[in-house]
C-alpha cells in the first residue's frame, strides 16, 4: 500500500486540500489579508488535510493512480443480442422461407 506512486499520490492531495481549504476560509471570512485570523484558518485547513489523508487511506489504489477502465472500454453484455435494425436476420429469414412472426403469413 505504502508504495511510491500512492506516497506521490498522498502528499499531492493533502497538499491540494490544505490549499483549498486556507483559501475557502481567507475567502468566506476576511475583507483584507490583514483581517484573517490565521490561527483558525490554518486549524480548519489541517483539519481538511488530515480527512484527506484518511480518505486517502481508505482508497489507496485510486490515490496510487489506479487506471480505472472508460465507459468505452467496458465490455458491452448486450453485444451477443441480435440488433433489432439489423435487417440480415429477417432476409436469411425470408431467403429460408421463414416469416417474421409479427407480419402476417403471405397469401396462397
């Protein structure tokens, strides 16, 4: 679990969240830079790191940078069902004298 890439991984989130949670609370709170209480910004902030690396923690190979497959890449399971506007059935039907059971019998 402890491998590189998730170490990588683990120090870019915690950092990224240490950022946007600093700026959240500048940005909500303070008119200037002067009025910030940078004692509770920073606790609010430490605390966002430290949900992130638990976060972190409990998804390791997604924090490691775990490829997840695309939508495209997924096996389709109606790929073996027959295309309903696919007309090759319906002519090899017709060409083996078969008709469809939804068109009426042709005449005598």
């Amino acid at each position: 679990m402890f491998t590189t890439a998730f170490l990588k991984g683990l120090g870019e989130r915690a950092i990224k969240t240490f950022a946007q949670a600093l700026v959240g609370f500048i940005a909500a709170g303070a008119t200037g830079i002067l009025d910030v209480d940078w004692k509770s910004a920073l606790s609010v902030a430490a605390l966002a790191t430290v949900a992130s690396l638990l976060t972190s923690l409990g998804n390791a190979d997604f924090t490691a940078g775990a490829v997840l497959p695309v939508a495209s890449e997924v096996p389709n399971q109606a790929e073996d069902e027959p295309d309903p506007a696919d007309d090759s059935a319906d002519e090899a039907n017709q060409a083996a004298g078969e008709t469809d059971p939804g068109e009426p019998a042709p005449a005598a």
